[in-house]
C-alpha cells in the first residue's frame, strides 16, 4: 500500500513536472513570437514617422521658398520705386536750379530798379522841400502851423455836421418812438380794467347791537384784550353804533381778527379759551384760503409750474398793500400790462406775464433782510429756480441793479403804469409837494437858469434859462443834463418831460 502511495506521489509529481516544462516550452515560443511582432510594428511606425517627417520637412521647404521669394520681388519693387523717387529727385534738383538761375536774375533786375527809385525819392524829397519852402514864404506861416489850423477847421467842421445829424437823429426818433409808445401804452391801458385804492389800515365789523359789543368788550375787558393779544391787531370800541373798528398795519392779521369776531358772535360764547381756538382755527383755514388764493391767481392768468412757496406768497398779497393799491391786484394789472406790451413787441409773452407777477414778491417774504424788495424777491425767485430772465426783470423793475433782457424794461414800464394812473395810489401831500421843489431846486441849480416851474402834476418841468448866459446848442445840452439828474436821483412815478425855454426880447419905446 505505501509503494502504490509513493508510486502516485512520485507520478503526480512527475506528471506536474512535464506539465511545468511543457507550458515553459510553449510561452518561450510565444514571447519570441510577440517579440518579433512587437519588432515588425516598431519598423513599421519608423518607417512611416520618417515618410511623415519627410513630407513635412518639404512642405516647410516650400513655404520657406515661398516666403524667400515674396521677400525677394518685395524689395525689388522698392528698389524700383526708390530708382523712380531718385529720378524724380533728380528733375526736380535740375528744375529747381533753373528756378534759381530765373530767380537771380529777376533780384538783380529788382536791385537795379531799386536804385532807380531810391534816386527817384531823393529827387523828390529835394523838389518837395523847394516846393514847401516857397509855400511858407508865399503864405508867411510855416507846414506845421499850417496843418494845425487845418486840422482845428476840419475839427470845427465836423462837430458842427455831427451836432446837426444827432438833433435830426432825435428829432426823428422822439417822434417815432413817442408815437409808438403812446400807441402801445394807450391800447394797453384801454384793455386793462384797474380800480381805484382802498382803505389799508382799518377794517369795520359790523354788529346788531350794544349787547354784542359789551359781551365783545367782556368783564372788565378780558375778551378784547385776549382778542389783540392773540390776534396782534387793535380793536376800538367807542360810541360809533353798530360798528367795531380793527387797526392794524398788517391786513392778514386783521383778516384774522374780523374773521375771529364774526366766527365767535355767531357761535355766542365769547371767553379767553375760546377766543385763542377760534383764532387759531381761522388762521389756519386763511393759510389754505391764501393758497388757494395763490393757484386760482396762477389759474387765471395762465401761469404753470410756480414753486408752492411762491404760490402762497402770491396768496399773501391778496392781504398787503402799497399806497394804498392791493398788492395782488397790482401784480395782476401789471402781469396783464406786462403781457399786451410784450405781444405787441413780438417777445415771449408768458415770460412777461409771469415777471410782471411776481416783481413785487420780495413785499410779502417773512424773512426781514436789509435790501430793497426788488433784489429781495430776485433772491426769492433764484432760490425756486424761475428762469435767469425773470430774476433778472424782478430784480430791476427799480433801476437798482442792471437789466440786461428786453422783458425788464416791459415790467418796469408795466409797473409805472399801474402806480402812476388816477387813482391807482395815495400819496401823502406833502411828500408830492416836496419832489415837485426837488425838480424845480435841481433845475434852478445850472448856470443861466432864471426860473423852474413843475407843473401838470409833476409831469413836466418847464425850465426858462437866460438868452445871454444860455446859447441855443446848449439848451438842448442841458435838457438832457437835467433829465439825467432826475432820473438819478429822484423817485418818481412815470415820465417827467423837461422843457428848457430860450427866447430873445427886444424891447424899444418910440416917444
């Protein structure tokens, strides 16, 4: 039993054996099959990488060829163009040299004619101090005496031909421009409905009877005197029957006031607490009505895209007033004024009318600085961004700064015209009376004036100067002298016409 184990040990062992060396035998055959193979493919792709590395090298071959000969028929041709400029060059250098031959010769032809006129003034210059000499011997004064009364009578000459076509000048335009302003100024007045000035200091309530005044007037006058302290007017209670008057410079707080009285007698109780809520609510219902006020006027008069500041403060107006003149019906006339001038000029219309509203807008600004309420309400317009043009007609309506567009001449005029007309203001007599003796003490000033008169109203200044102290060139010199004076330094409303009268009396008695 072992001998037949070991005999198949050692035949399985002999058997592996033969297997091992069998498959040895094979995969040795294999590997130098796949080696050889591997070796074939290897030539094969060297072969074809040096094909392909040959193909490559003579297209680069090619291209090179290409390049070198492009490069090559490029400088050619500027070569050629270089040999074409040279030869150009060369013409030129030929022509400009025969140019140059021409040119010395025609300065040497020059040189000589030079010469000749040179010799020519010399001679000249000799004959003309011959002739001057035996001039100044003949006339018995010298060239530059002579030249100088010629100069001093051409001078006279002129002044009196310039002098002459100035009058004429004015003369035609006086009365051109008079004739078309009248024109403009009386169609424009025609179609302008004003009224007359009112009452600016005292407004009446009107009452039934004494009973409403004593519960007014309250114990021991508490109620007036709550009424002034919250209203900052004065209310007068005397015998006047049926009527209590309210004083006051400003006509917004007498508004108030009026209103404040009428609400409280209606309701009947009258009492401190009271009186301080009803004026409080009336001022805030005047605040709205003054802004509704300011945008019916802009409505009206076709004006678009006001500040809201500004719409109040033309509200505001319907309450002040100037000499009298409701300042909102003064700024209506002159936006409407303002606005007819300038259709008849051919200027923009909407730009005058909205100038013409609001110059008077500085009068009722809250704010209280020290300058003229012409530049005070230019300030308030630049401030709410309105147009340089009307800044500029606001801020100028006095003459207190520049004008420098055509519609502030139109507002100013447009505003003279509604001041000045019958009517339109109060003034006090004796500030009338003083600047008709300011015109007649500043005209009485100049030399030669013997008598001044103001008359028509201060319209006109007739001025009789002295025939022996006063030649008839300078009255009309001194006219406008005395126009300017006026103008500069008085304040007055419209025109003043000044009338310089010369005139000669001769006077002989036959006995």
């Amino acid at each position: 039993m072992l001998i037949v184990i070991l005999s198949s040990l050692i035949s399985a062992v002999l058997a592996v054996a033969a297997y091992i060396a069998i498959r040895r035998f094979i995969l040795k055959g294999r590997k130098e099959e796949i080696i050889k193979q591997a070796e074939l493919e290897g030539e094969k792709i060297k072969n074809d990488k040096i094909y392909q590395a040959k193909e490559k090298f003579l297209q680069l071959k090619a291209e090179h060829d290409r390049h070198v000969n492009e490069k090559n028929n490029a400088i050619r041709d500027a070569e050629n163009r270089i040999k074409q400029k040279e030869n150009s060059l060369n013409q030129q250098n030929s022509e400009l040299g025969r140019k140059n031959k021409e040119a010395e010769a025609i300065r040497e032809n020059l040189k000589a004619q030079l010469e000749i006129v040179s010799r020519k003034e010399a001679e000249y210059e000799h004959l003309r101090a011959e002739a001057i000499a035996q001039i100044e011997n003949i006339a018995g004064m010298s060239a530059a005496e002579a030249k100088a009364q010629l100069i001093q009578s051409m001078k006279d000459e002129a002044r009196t031909e310039a002098q002459s076509y100035i009058n004429d000048v004015m003369d035609e335009a006086r009365l051109s421009a008079a004739k078309e302003a009248k024109r403009i100024v009386i169609n424009t007045i025609q179609r302008t409905a004003t009224e007359t000035a009112i009452e600016n200091a005292v407004s009446v309530f009107h009452i039934e009877n004494d009973e409403v005044k004593g519960r007014i007037i309250g114990r021991e006058g508490r109620n007036i005197r709550a009424l002034e302290a919250a209203t900052g007017v004065e209310i007068v209670v005397d015998d006047t029957p049926d009527a209590i008057l309210i004083s006051g410079f400003d006509p917004v707080r007498r508004e108030i006031a009026r209103l404040s009285l009428h609400q409280l007698v209606v309701d009947g109780r009258i009492h401190p607490a009271r009186i301080e809520e009803v004026v409080a609510k009336v001022t805030k219902q005047l605040e709205e009505e003054i802004m509704e006020t300011g945008k019916r006027t802009c409505i009206d008069l076709g004006i678009h895209g006001l500040a809201p500041e500004l719409t109040r403060m033309i509200g505001r107006m319907k309450y002040r007033s100037s000499y009298g003149q409701n300042l909102l019906k003064h700024s209506r006339e002159v936006a409407n004024i303002s606005a007819i001038m300038a259709a008849e000029l051919g200027l923009n219309v909407k730009l005058a009318k909205r100038a013409g509203l609001l110059h008077d807008i500085g009068k009722v600004s809250e704010e209280d600085p020290e300058l003229p309420h012409a530049l005070l309400g230019m300030k308030l317009a630049e401030k709410f961004k309105e147009k340089a043009e009307v800044c500029n007609a606001i801020g100028s309506h006095h003459e207190e700064m520049e004008m420098n567009t055509t519609i502030a001449p139109i507002v100013m005029v447009a505003d003279a015209i509604s001041g000045a007309r019958p009517g339109a203001r109060r003034e006090v007599i004796e500030s009338y009376i003083k600047r008709l003796k300011d015109m007649e003490n500043i005209a009485s000033s100049y030399n030669g004036v013997t008598k001044a008169y103001a008359i028509q109203a201060g319209r006109e200044l007739r001025v009789i100067v002295g025939a022996d102290q006063v030649s008839d060139s300078d009255v009309e010199k001194m006219s406008a002298q005395i126009a300017k004076q006026i103008q500069d330094e008085m304040t007055y409303p419209g025109q003043v016409k000044i009338t310089v009268i010369r005139e000669i009396r001769s006077v002989a008695i036959a006995k």
